[in-house]
C-alpha cells in the first residue's frame, strides 16, 4: 500500500510521517475488515472486528497462539491464522481448541 499521500496533519503534512509503518498496518487492517464485514454499520462492529486482526498471544516470541472454544478447527480458524503469521511476520501458528476434554489443536506453518 502507498501512504505517501497520506498526509501527517499534526506537522501540516510537510515532513516525515511519525509511525508510518504502523499506520499502515492498520489502515490494511481497516481494508481487511470492510472486505470481510461490509459497510455502513455500527462503530462498535468495526472496533471489535478490528480486535480479531490480533492474536491472542505471541509465545516465546516466536509461536502465535489462537486460542478457541469452538465445535471443531475450521478452514475460517486457519485462514484466521495466516492472517495473524503475515500480520506479525512471524512463522509458525497454533490454534488450540478448548471445547472438548480432550484438546483439538493445529499447527500451521507460513
């Protein structure tokens, strides 16, 4: 994504823009979330959309880790993941599933 015309209003748009890198991250956060939720709706809808761009918890500074208490791992939970690795640059992803006695668990590697 091109920020360059994104201007920084707090320094009339006339020098360095503070936090680029952030910034953009964030805005194709924004885009990922109004491809996948649509538009018009409410403010809290967007916020709380824009909270699953997160993982749960990065381990050992290295390993995401999603946790979930769902029926079973779906595609969605995996796509979810690899979203998250690209999101962080980071290569190796576990969902964990807590439903069931028995823990479901996944490891995905980008």
């Amino acid at each position: 994504m091109n920020t360059d015309s994104i201007p920084d209003l707090h320094r009339g748009g006339k020098s360095k823009v503070l936090l680029k890198a952030e910034t953009e991250q964030i805005i194709g956060f924004a885009f990922d979330v109004l491809n996948e939720v649509d538009h018009g709706l409410n403010e809290k809808i967007y916020e709380n959309s824009l909270t699953e761009f997160a993982p749960d918890l990065i381990a050992f500074g290295s390993v995401v880790v999603d946790t979930k208490v769902i029926d079973r791992i779906t595609d969605h939970e995996r796509g979810q993941m690899l979203n998250y690795l690209r999101i962080t640059e980071l290569r190796v992803g576990l969902i964990l599933n807590f439903k069931n006695a028995r823990l479901e668990f996944e490891r995905i590697v980008l």
